[in-house]
C-alpha cells in the first residue's frame, strides 16, 4: 500500500501485483529513501527505519556544459538575433515557419552538432565519445534564464555571468562532458516528502573531467578559427577580465570552465542496477530491487554508468524493457 497526496489529501493506492517507480533519477531515490529504503545510517538520522539497506541515492552521474560567446566581425552577421526583436530576423523566421515549414523555427536552435574524443589521459577512446558541441546560430545574451532554468551563478565580480560582455553579433558554442568521471549523491534532507532532496553532483571533482573539458574548450576555438567561420568570427570568444590569466593557459580556462559550467540534465545512475554480487546495485537485472518483492524500478536511475548522449529515447527503452520483465512473469 501506499500513501499519496492528491488535491491536498492523502490517499491510499494498493497495487494487487507489482509497483514501478519511474520518477527519475532524483525522485526515484527520494522517494525510496523516504520508505526506507536506501542507507541504513543516513535514514537512522531522519528517524526512518531501514527497510532494506541498499546504496540508493549514490553513483550521481550528469553531463555538463558552459559556453563560450564569438563575436560577429564588423558588419558580419549570423543573420538571426533574437535579441533584436524587430531586426533580428524573428519576423521574417516565423512567417517562414508558419507558411512555408522553413527557417530557424523549423527545426532546434542547435544547428550543429558533433561528438568526437578529447584525447586526454585517463579518459579511454575504446569506451566512446567523451566530449559533444552544440553550436547556436546566435549568442545568448539572457543570463537571467540561465540562472532560473539551469542554477548558473551571476555574480558583479565576474563580468562574464552578467551578460554585459557578450555581444550584439555572433555565435555560441556549447562544448559538453558527455562521459563524466565524477561521481555525486542524493541525500535526504529532510523526512518530509515536500522537502527537496539534498542534490551533491561534485562536478569536475575527478580531474579527469578538467582535462576532457579544457579539451574540448579549445578545440571550440580552433572550429571558430578555421575557414569559413573566421571570415564572420573573432579567433577567441568572449574573455572574462576578472579572470587574471592568461586566456589561452590551462589556468584561465579551468576557472571559466568551472564558474559557467551547468547542468545538461541528464542525471543518471542514483538506483543502479547490478547482476548479482555486485554491492552498489539498488535493482537487479530485470530492475527489481534486490531484497524486496513486487517493486521495480525504470528509469535514468538504473543505468550504471552515463551513456554518452541524451538520456531521453534510453529512457522510454528502460521502460518498455521493464514492461517486457513484467508481462513475461504474467
């Protein structure tokens, strides 16, 4: 049985077979710590009695990512800016979409992509692409989005956060850490279930993820430097000056990395699974958590380890997987 809220009452739920809990990958370990499921001495210090100690809430996986702002040479354009709302090619875009299916609003800003390796110690080729850019047609001047929709952090002593830097004309470049080496955790905060999770990522915490990061960052240079885009471009993105070094050092680079680097949302691994033997796995092989009966789990929790891209279409295979498990049990 279980106890739910709906319309500002509790409500019990009984299910005659099986529960699954999909509710992501700081949801589901949440809600299974609040029923007592998860460490045993982290749940003893919120009063709740450990039903089945398991290592939920540990092995936090997520990719990150920070852009980088080219400037538009003198009398070069993109063509698209969002910024300018009359001028900037909104009109003509939309008008575009809506009569001809054409145009920038016909298809995602991100108009070009690419995942390649960042070639750096520690981070093996052979377990795939470490590293991804996403390229935005325009430069993102809306710092106030990014600190509400992503947690960036704005702050006077550090231009670069506060949007002023960044240009009327010109690209962004995204680089991303797709096979992150640091791990975080989920924890409780509270056992009260409206109060929010404690969220650890330790971004950047494996040195590693530094490397492959710095990496990629400058290859975004090279792509902005290299024909046709230097004929529109500045070699060298927009450069924090509070940041007192050298811009092509790996000292100034490190920093910028870590004062603008964000969540993609993409956490996984918080429930892993795990064939027997294994004593990090919170789920089994068919996604049932070890210990328990007629519960499983299916969603961004269970993989062990981030996949190298969006975690969304992987997602929707856990579940129809899952469901398989259950109906050849049926």
């Amino acid at each position: 049985r279980n106890l739910l809220e709906r319309g500002g009452k509790s409500v019990t739920a009984a299910a005659r077979k099986e529960i699954v809990v999909s509710c992501g990958a700081v949801g589901t370990p949440h809600l299974l710590m609040l029923s007592g499921i998860g460490p045993a001495a982290h749940l003893r210090e919120f009063g709740i009695d450990a039903v089945q100690d398991l290592p939920v809430g540990e092995n936090l996986q997520d990719h990150i990512f920070w852009m980088q702002a080219f400037k538009a040479k003198p009398g070069k354009s993109s063509g698209f800016n969002p910024n300018r709302k009359l001028t900037g090619g909104l009109i003509g875009n939309l008008a575009k979409h809506l009569l001809w299916g054409t145009g920038l609003f016909s298809y995602p800003w991100v108009t070009a992509m690419a995942f390649t390796h960042s070639q750096t110690p520690g981070n093996d080729e052979a377990e795939g692409n470490d590293v991804q850019i996403h390229v935005v047609p325009f430069v993102l001047q809306d710092t106030d989005a990014g600190e509400k929709n992503f947690g960036f952090v704005k702050r006077e002593d550090r231009p670069l956060t506060m949007g002023t830097l960044m240009p009327e004309e010109g690209i962004s470049i995204l680089p991303t850490l797709v096979l992150p080496k640091s791990v975080g955790c989920i924890k409780l905060a509270s056992a009260d279930p409206h109060v929010y999770p404690h969220i650890d990522p330790r971004y950047l915490t494996d040195s590693r993820d530094i490397a492959a990061c710095a990496a990629v960052h400058r290859l975004a240079r090279r792509i902005a430097s290299t024909a046709p885009l230097n004929e529109i471009l500045e070699p060298l993105e927009v450069i924090d000056p509070s940041i007192k070094h050298d811009p092509d050092s790996d000292e100034y680079i490190h920093e910028v990395i870590r004062r603008t680097a964000v969540t993609v949302y993409h956490p996984v691994g918080t429930a892993k699974m795990g064939p027997d033997g294994d004593a990090e796995a919170v789920v089994d092989l068919q996604l049932r958590v070890r210990g328990l009966q007629g519960l499983r789990v299916a969603d961004a929790s269970i993989m062990p380890t981030v996949i190298s891209g969006n975690t969304n279409a992987p997602c929707f295979m856990i579940g129809e997987r899952c469901a398989d498990f259950i109906r050849r049990k049926a």
